[in-house]
C-alpha cells in the first residue's frame, strides 16, 4: 500500500504498560508485602478482616498517599 513504518516504531517501549502481565494476578502480588496481599485476598472472598489487618491497612494507604506529594 505503500506505507512507510520506521525502524524506530518497531521497537519494544520499555515504558509501555503490559496490559496482559499487569492483569495476572501473580505479578500484581510479587510487588506488594505479603501480609496486604492476604488482606487483599480476605476482601475479595468477603472475609472480615481483623483489627489488626485493618490497623495495616490504613498504614499502608497513609503511607502510600504521602509518596504522592
């Protein structure tokens, strides 16, 4: 058709987001602490969590939420 592709656009970006990895669960757990992903897992089965957990939690979003800023 006469459609000219560069050398350059064929190239993998190292930056682009692999939507297929980024949905396996098993690579979202292997960059979060072991004891939020059980948290993690206790809320999708509908398992309350303890106050402990909870405790976690909410140390875990303060702190994630001062990284923002």
């Amino acid at each position: 058709d006469g459609n000219i592709t560069e050398l350059a656009q064929t190239i993998a970006d190292d930056k682009a987001i692999d939507l297929e990895a980024w949905l396996d669960r098993s690579l979202w757990q292997l960059g979060f602490p072991k004891r939020l992903v059980e948290i993690a897992h206790k809320i999708a089965y509908g398992i309350p969590l303890t106050n402990a957990d909870m405790i976690y939690l909410c140390r875990f979003r303060q702190k994630e939420q001062k990284r923002l800023f």
